[in-house]
C-alpha cells in the first residue's frame, strides 16, 4: 500500500500542473433525475478517478459554485462501478462527485482493479481546489471550495472517517458502514482501514449515516458510532434493505434521495431540503420503510 501511496503522490504531482481535460464521458441514465443533467468522464490530469459532474458547466461561477462529494467505494475497491446509479444521481443534483477508482471500460460487469488506500479521497480535494485556482482549468472559479463532503460505502466508509478530521470537510457522509468496536474488529477484511472508536472525536462537522437497517451487516458498526457521537450534528438513516443498499436501483433508488438532500441542506444551505432530516417528527419519516435517530438537529 505504501508504494501505491507513492505512486499516486507522484502522479498528483504532475497533474496539479495539468488543466482538467475530458478524455472518456458518458451520459449514464439519462444524465439523472436532477435538474442538472449529469455526465460521467475521465480525466486527463487525475486518472485515477472517476468524475460525476453535470454536463453543462456554463450555470456555474464564483456566484453559483458546484459543492463537491469525494467517495469511497465498497470493499474499498479502485473502481465506483457499483455506485454508479448513486453517484450519477448526486451529481444531476448541481454536484461535482470524485469516485475513487478509474472511470471503468465496461459498465456492463464488475472489472477488480484493486484495492485503494484513504489518502486517494484527500488527493481528489487537493485537486479539484487546484482546478478551481487554474485559469486553464474548465472548473477555473466554478467550484465551492468552502463546501466538500467526504462519503464513501461500507469499507470506503472506513475511509472516509480515517480522513474526517479534514478541516476543508463541511460534511460527511458515511453508508452502509462504521467504525470496528473490539468485540468484532477480527471480522474485519484484511486490508480495511482501521480506525479506532476514538478518531470519532475528531470528527468536526454535521455527519449522516445511511445504513440498510438491522438486516445490514454494518448495522451494529454504524449505530455504535452514532451512540458515541455527541458533539456535532448527527442523523442516522435506516431503510431494511440490507448491507447492499438501493445504488444499483435506477438513479440509486431511495438512498440517493436520502444522500441528495443531504448533500443539498449541509452544503447548499437549502432550507427546504433541510425539512427531511429536521422537525420531529422530521420529514423523512413521511417516507414508508424509514427510520431515523438523531442528535443536535433541531
């Protein structure tokens, strides 16, 4: 892993000093339900990525910046290919979404590229701030530098707390996942981050969990963290839909709606998002199938 971290550190190197360049897209679903229509690509100066944006960029500027979601993926695996549906959808929303993993060949079936490591979700805000500042860049001053969420899914869940205490982060979003307690750390898979329950401490900014109820293998994981959780907001979602979630339904079915307005409320500021997660009882219990627990949410 450490010689991958050195690999990646080179390649960010010399892509830092690269624009942004579209070198593979495609348009997934339509482009999402949102009202900005999402396309998925490749980029020249940050390959090992997958980039989620909307296809237009031209309603974005310094008045109207694109907020950004960097993401983990399950298993940790180098490739989003399972989140593709979930992650489309978001960024129809008016986001710009970095999936670990390069953009895949083939959509049709699950291709393993190996396993990734937490620093690739800081590499990807280091370069999306470093676009942002390009006059080159086709994201020159189109990006809300001052509103990044980290998210990832069971395993890049892991990552994605190894990499909370992030002070660029203004939320984080955590799936299907949560931190080992010892009584089942040696159930772990060899190769996940490990952080301790302690590291929940550094965590500094409102936090969801979205997880597939007690049927959800990261069930107890991640309402053990939400129990310790006491100093910044904190919602927790379940839906009975298991360890799998919905993000192979079409646009990522439920959990998107859920990640969505999240997304919306914590970095757009959007009030009327804000009415699922706040109120009791909140919004999102008008849904069928949802439950919810949360702290310090009004």
């Amino acid at each position: 892993m450490k010689n991958l971290i050195i690999t990646i550190s080179l390649l960010f190197a010399t892509a830092a000093a690269l624009y942004a360049q579209d070198t593979r897209t495609l348009v997934h679903e339509d482009g999402g339900l949102g009202p900005y229509k999402a396309v998925i690509v490749s980029d020249a100066s940050l390959s090992t990525h997958t980039i989620f944006k909307p296809q237009d960029l031209s309603a974005f500027n310094k008045d109207n910046p694109l907020p950004v979601l960097v993401w983990g993926n399950g298993a940790c695996r180098n490739t989003p290919y399972e989140h593709v549906n979930f992650l489309n959808e978001i960024a129809s929303h008016g986001f710009i979404v970095i999936a670990i993993g390069p953009m895949p060949e083939n959509f049709d079936s699950l291709i393993e590229n190996g396993g990734s490591d937490s620093e690739l979700l800081t590499y990807a805000i280091d370069w999306i701030i470093a676009q942002n500042e390009n006059p080159q860049s086709q994201y020159y001053n189109k990006i809300d530098v001052w509103n990044i969420a980290a998210g990832g899914m069971s395993c890049g869940g892991l990552q994605t707390l190894d990499v909370a205490k992030d002070p660029r982060l203004s939320t984080v979003m955590i799936c299907n996942s949560g931190l080992f307690k010892v009584s089942n750390a040696s159930s772990a898979v060899p190769g996940m981050p490990m952080p301790t329950k302690d590291r929940l401490a550094e965590i500094h900014t409102p936090i969801i969990y979205i997880l597939g109820g007690e049927s959800d293998i990261a069930y107890e994981n991640g309402m053990d963290d939400f129990s310790q959780i006491n100093h910044v907001p904190i919602f927790a979602a379940n839906l009975n839909v298991g360890h799998g979630g919905t993000y192979a339904q079409p646009h990522g079915g439920a959990f998107s709606t859920v990640a969505a307005a999240w997304l919306e409320w914590q970095l757009k500021g959007n009030a009327k998002a804000g009415q699922l997660f706040k109120g009791s009882p909140c919004g999102l219990l008008s849904i069928d199938g949802w439950r919810v627990d949360k702290k310090n949410i009004p």
